[in-house]
C-alpha cells in the first residue's frame, strides 16, 4: 500500500488494472511521453465505405476477441448505437471486449448481460449512472473500471494508455465518404466533441448512422479522412433521451438560496467584469447560478468572454443576449443548445482535448475565470466525491468536474448541507474523485466555506458581507441537525479505480455489499 | 385503538403506519429506509423512546423513511398515535 498526495491508501499493483502510478498533486506530474500514433491508411479511387449492417462492418475489420470498441456519449440516455454494436458482438460469438464508452447511462443496461456470458469484460468510462454502475459495484466485472476525466480519457487516447481498435461513432449525420456532423438529421445532439480523440486515434473507425446525405456532407465535425466506413442503421438512438426540451430552473428554495449566495461569491471575487469566463452545469443550483450571474452582468454592463461546457439553452441566450462573445461547445443539453451551434458562428464545436486535456499545450478549461460544481460530499480537507453514493454504490462519476475544477481560476462547489439526511461534509469523502486543493468555495444553505489555501479570498467574502464558516463549523451544524453517520460496510475487492485526469490514481471504489 | 398512518414518502419525510397488538406482545418495529445503514439505529432508538414517553406497550410500527430528521420521525410517530387513539 502507498499513500498518495490526498492520503488515500492504494494498492501499488491493483489486479486487472497493473501498477499505479500514485497521485502526486494536481499538476506536479509531467507527461514524459510521446503521443501514440494510428496506422497510416490509403484509400484508392472507385472504393466504398458504405457496408450492409453491423455484422458486415465486423466481419470487414474484421472484430476479434479481445479488441477495445469505443463509443461517445452525447446520445445519452437516448444511444441506440453501444447496444446494437454490443449485440451483433454477442451475435458472432466474440468475447473478451472492452467497452471505452465515455459515460454509461440507464439505456446501457443490456452492457450487464454481456458483462455475465464474457462478451465485455473490461470498461474505461467517464461516468457511469443506473443498472450498469449498481451491477459493476456488486462486483460483475472480474476486472476493475477505470473512471477517468473528460480531459484525462481524451489524455489516454493521445498518449496512448487507451488504444482502441474500433471506434463506433454516432452520427446524427454522415455521408457515404464518411464525414460526420451532429447538428442535422432526426438525432440531432449538437457538438460531436468527446468523439474527436477517438475519430483521430483509433485504428478502425465505424460511423453509424441513420441519416445519410449526398457527399459532400457540411458542416464537417469529423472528416472523412479518418473514417474508414459508414454503415446507415434503421435507428441510432431515440431523439426523446438525447436533448431535453428548456432546461428549466429549480423553483426549490434551498436550492435558489446556494445559486444566489454562489453568484454573489462570484461577485466578491471580483469576477464580474468584461472578459468574465463561466462554466456551470445543467442540474439543480448549477442552472440557477447562471440565472443569477446573467442577472449581475447585465446590471453591470459587461461583457463575459465565453460560456464553457456542457451547453445549455440558457448560456445560448446569454450568448445571443451578447452577455458572451463565445460558447466553447464539447456537449450540448438541449434542444437550444443545437440550433446555436448549427447557426451561430460563436458557438464553438471542440474536441474533448481541446476541452480538458491536461497533457496538450493548453486545453480550455485553464482559460476558465469560474466554473461552478456539484459534490455528492465533500470533506474537511475540500476533497469531493462524485462517484459512489453513500452506500458505497456508484452513481455517477468525474466527467468533466476534476478538469474544470483544476483549470478554472475560482472553482464553487455548490451543495445542500444535507441530502435527505446525510450530511454532505464528511471527514474523509468515501471516495476521492476532485482533490480539495483544486476547490476554492464550498456554498451551502448554511453558509460558504473557503479553502484555506485561498486566504485572500476569504477576507474578500468577508469584506462582501457572505456567511464565511469554517468548514468544520458546516459539518458540525449538519451533524447537530441530522447525527453522525455511521460508516457503511464495504467489501474489500476494488471495482472501480479512479483516475485522475494525469493518469495518477486518486483513489479505488470497493464491492458494496 | 386502531390502525393509523401519518407521514408521506417525499424525501425527508417518513410513513409511519400503527397497528395495535394484543396485551403483552410488545412493541414491534420495522424499518425501511434510504439510510439504513447510516441512521438505522438513530431511527429505531427516537421511535422507541417516543412510544415509551407515550406509555405504549403493545404495537407494531411500520416506518418507511426517506431520510426524515428525528424532530420529523417523532412528529409522525405522535401523529399516527393521536389518529390512533381517536379512531378506537
């Protein structure tokens, strides 16, 4: 065993995974690496790419035991195109797959019945939510998950640590040469961004889509150069799952209380003038904190630099509002958020690199003035865990949180004091998926605790007049409020082992019992 | 008295259902909850305690907590036991 930067015991060598190179600090470890490289391909004049269904584009490559098969999440909860590959797998007989799927949703349950009969038997996700992640945490795999980053799975692929032999693209729309874009056809979903990586570096890729057009298809998000076949399917997802309508704003009081105290943090810090940079997500008091900060900015005139993220409808009004100048787009939300980036040429489509690799020469993310985040806990050290819920089982994962956390220049974890009746402040999170050294703000409903590192920043909420605690005196009124929790038990077989977006181990999930 | 139910299952409530037992089977109590493991025993011990307070003897209480806090649990559990009474 060997502790790392956040205290966190981890095995040396975890079986399945092999050795671990132990988190070291949020950038203190260099690459010393060189990127890898895909084979070099020719295409003559007269050749097709268009093949006859999923088997035929096995049989072609040809698929074998064995092999990596990478997929992109922008489909989400609406993806018609891992199950129909992964069926056609169990279909021919072939076993020993891995899935490097970049986010796992409920959709993905039959991924459970392929994990039991051995035709996947190894993951490398992002975030993984609903019958999969509870099956992995039971223990289903005799081989560990890897949870890595946005940035760090885009990382793996350009370094290396993640070779994938076939890349399964979704296409919203693609044409027979093989040029891909996601904002035209009946699947539409916006941005193509965490399928770039795997476009560029895999050794086959497949675009699967049920929306040919005549060649040359425009716009081009994945060209036909890295393309080596198309394969037109009755359906690739279910447009209902994809993209939600308006994404509206909580009405929950609580919540509204944390995103106005957020947004008035933001307003201490200073961060309210021309060249403002923002990232927040789609869910609870993150959508509200936009709300607020819009409200700020045009009170005071200014204008922001750019919205950063996952893309909602209401960062593309304030785009158009011209409260920002750019959208940085790797994922869009909703229906919104597809029309900007068809339409408007400051909506930016980017890669996951691009977005938050650590190891390029600059990804998005460190341009970032605030990002602000959820936490399912957080602990008195600032370490959040998004990954495993409190009962050990996995629920979630980093995404895009570690990256934004380590990039942007003021990083807001905003959180109910209480969940239900678990407290979110714990001594020691149960599973470390964002170092504290990379969170700056804690907002609760209680009041707002700062990182001791950032001591400047205290005294300028202080000045503000916001309810500054210390971060013990959160937990110590949740814990008046709700009692001490007890430990769950776990067991001692490691399921899961997170990566961080470097590619050092943050920490290890255990079987739940 | 008779069978009787306070409570909701909305997060951080809880459903406690009454039902009288014979004289002398004792208190009997059953618990589903979101946070077993964590607060399993907190749910149990503010339940008894507040029946004792209460001076029941014989009953069987079914709780079907979504992480309600103590002051919720005995407030439901006072309810159902006053609805229990006036239905008898």
């Amino acid at each position: 065993m060997m502790i790392n930067a956040i205290g966190r015991e981890i095995p040396e060598v975890v079986e399945g995974y092999g050795p671990v190179k132990s988190f070291a600090g949020a950038f203190a470890t260099p690459p010393g690496m060189q990127r890898q490289a895909p084979a070099v391909k020719a295409a003559r004049p007269g050749d097709s790419k268009l093949l006859d269904g999923l088997e035929e584009v096995f049989r072609r490559i040809p698929v074998r035991d064995g092999m990596t098969l990478s997929f992109h999440h922008h489909f989400r909860n609406g993806d018609g195109v891992v199950n129909q590959v992964l069926a056609t797998a169990a279909r021919l007989g072939i076993k020993n797959l891995k899935v490097a799927l970049s986010s796992v949703f409920p959709v993905h349950a039959p991924l459970v019945e392929h994990f039991k009969t051995g035709v996947v038997t190894a993951l490398d996700t992002n975030y993984m939510s609903g019958p999969v992640a509870e099956a992995v945490s039971r223990g289903v795999l005799a081989q560990p998950v890897v949870l890595r980053t946005h940035g760090g799975r885009a990382r793996a692929i350009e370094c290396g640590q993640l070779k994938i032999d076939v890349a399964f693209i979704a296409a919203p729309a693609a044409d027979p040469c093989g040029n891909i874009n996601g904002v035209t056809g009946p699947t539409a979903c916006g941005s193509l961004g965490y399928a770039f990586p795997d476009a560029e570096y895999a050794d086959h890729v497949v675009a699967v889509t049920d929306h040919l057009e005549a060649y040359p298809l425009s716009p081009v998000s994945i060209p036909q150069t890295r393309v080596d076949y198309v394969v037109k399917i009755e359906r690739i997802g279910d447009p209902k799952g994809i993209v939600s309508g308006t994404t509206r704003i909580t009405k929950d009081p609580v919540q509204l209380k944390i995103a106005d105290t957020a947004a008035k943090v933001i307003e201490a810090a200073g961060l309210i003038r021309d060249g403002f940079s923002f990232q927040t997500g789609a869910g609870g008091a993150s959508l509200a904190v936009a709300h607020f900060v819009r409200q700020m900015m045009k009170k005071a005139r200014i204008t922001g630099s750019f919205a950063l993220g996952g893309i909602t409808g209401h960062l593309v009004e304030m785009l158009e509002e011209g409260l920002f100048k750019k959208i940085i787009d790797v994922q869009g939300f909703d229906l919104e958020a597809v029309r900007s980036i068809a339409s408007n040429p400051n909506h930016l489509e980017v890669s996951a690199g691009f977005y938050a690799s650590p190891f390029n020469a600059g990804c998005a993310v460190n341009q970032l003035d605030c990002v602000i985040l959820g936490a399912t806990e957080i602990d008195t050290d600032f370490n959040v865990n998004v990954v495993t819920g409190s009962d050990g089982v996995i629920m979630g994962g980093s995404g895009g949180h570690s990256d934004a956390a380590a990039g942007a220049g003021l990083t807001i974890v905003v959180a109910n004091l209480l969940r239900g009746r678990l407290p979110i402040i714990m001594d020691k999170v149960l599973t470390a998926t964002t170092p504290g050294e990379t969170i700056d703000v804690l907002v609760t409903e209680w009041g707002v605790a700062v990182n001791p590192r950032r001591a400047e920043l205290r005294e300028q909420l202080l000045a503000a007049g916001l309810p500054v605690k210390e971060i013990g005196e959160l937990k110590a009124i949740a814990e008046k409020m709700a009692g001490k929790p007890k430990e769950v038990p776990l067991g001692s077989r490691i399921v899961a082992v997170v990566e961080y977006r470097d590619g050092t181990v943050l920490d290890v999930v255990r079987q739940a019992k | 008295m008779k069978t009787a139910q306070a409570g909701t299952l909305e997060s951080s409530d809880i459903m406690i259902t009454l039902s009288p037992q014979e004289p002398g089977d004792g208190v009997k109590i059953d618990i589903d909850s979101n946070v077993l493991h964590q607060y399993g025993e907190a749910i149990q011990a503010v339940i008894a305690s507040t029946l004792a307070e209460a001076g029941v003897k014989d009953v069987w209480v079914k709780a079907v907590d979504r992480g309600a806090l103590d002051y919720t649990i005995k407030a439901r559990l006072l309810t159902a036991l006053d609805r229990a009474r006036r239905a008898a």
